[in-house]
C-alpha cells in the first residue's frame, strides 16, 4: 500500500481521518456506510486502497481501487487535455518604412503564409537614423498591409510605436483561406516531404 501525503491527491489508507465513510467497491457499486477500520480491511483484503474521492461528503465518500493505476489514469486524461489546447504561435515579419512594391508583395505573402497556418503575426517597421522624424509613413506602410489582409486577418493591436519600432499585430481569420489556394513556396513543399 503505498501512502503519498500531498494536499493535491486525494487522502488514502491511514490518511483518511473520518470515523465513518460511505464505501464504493472495485466495479463501482455501493457497499453502504462502514467505519473506517472496516473499510481499510475491506481494501486490504482485496490487496487495494482505500481513497478518498469526496471528502466534503457527510460522511466521506471512499472506493476501493488501486492507486497506482488511478494516479495513472488521471495524468493520462490531463496530459491528454493539455495536449488537445490549442497553441498560439507568433511569428514576426520585419519591414521598412521605404519598401519596395516587389519586396512587400514577398512579406505579404510571407505573412498570409503564416496567417493560412494558424499563427498570430506581429508586423514589425524599423525606422533608422532620419526615418525616425517620419513615422507617418510606416504607419501608412502598417495600413496599406491592414487593408490588404483585411479578408483573411482581423487587427489585434493597432500600430504602436515603441522605441525604434512600430508593432501591429494581426490574428488570422477562421475559414478564411477554406477558398483560397496560396502558391506554395519551398519551405512547403519540404514540409510535405518530411
């Protein structure tokens, strides 16, 4: 038998301190109300434990069963719980106040790319040296790209300015890329090999 003193598990054995409890057998049925040394014979007849399943019960509610396998079963449901919790990831595109049509049409599509897998997009403009007395325009650069991914993406921080940087960031839209094919680049298609 083994005893584990922790105020996160359940009392067992010689832990429960109730004189009286009510007592649930091995396959689940009502054995009725025993007192305490009862119920411990009971459990260690049949080479289990006695655990404490209500204790704010009148009287506690205990079943016979064996811990180990218990303690078992319920990190499995809790690591199966955390496993089906969805996990946001954030990426990062980095821009420039002075960018080239061709050159954002590739971060747009970079960004879409990231948006189409699921992950929230922080939008990132650098400004150096001079470009710094003109945030005007890599808001107008944060909008322009606001405004192009407006179908697939909703705005979760505005443009904000901190430092040298100006951050948005943006959160995919669900369903929105159900109806639309994006080119696939080379890091894809390695993706579908692997």
């Amino acid at each position: 038998m083994c005893t584990i003193a922790n105020s996160n598990e359940p009392r067992i054995n010689e832990e429960i301190n109730a004189r009286t409890v009510r007592l649930i057998g091995v396959d689940g049925s009502q054995l009725g109300v025993f007192g305490i040394s009862d119920a411990l014979r009971v459990a260690d007849s049949q080479n289990l434990d006695l655990v404490e399943i209500a204790p704010n019960a009148d009287p506690p509610v205990c079943k016979v069963l064996d811990y180990a396998k218990y303690r078992y079963e319920q990190d499995r449901k809790a690591k199966a719980a955390r496993k089906k919790q969805a996990k946001v990831e954030i990426k990062e595109m980095k821009f420039r106040p002075k960018i080239d049509v061709g050159d954002y049409e590739t971060k747009k599509s970079h960004v879409m790319r990231f948006l189409k897998k699921g992950a929230k997009v922080k939008i990132t403009i650098m400004f150096r040296g001079r470009e710094m007395a003109h945030p005007e325009q890599g808001k107008m650069v944060l909008d322009r790209l606001a405004e192009d991914l407006a179908p697939f993406a909703n705005v979760e921080q505005q443009p904000l300015m901190e430092g040298r940087n100006m951050h948005m960031l943006v959160a995919p839209i669900k369903g929105a890329f159900d109806k639309i094919d994006l080119p696939e680049t080379g890091e894809d298609k390695e993706e579908k090999e692997n």
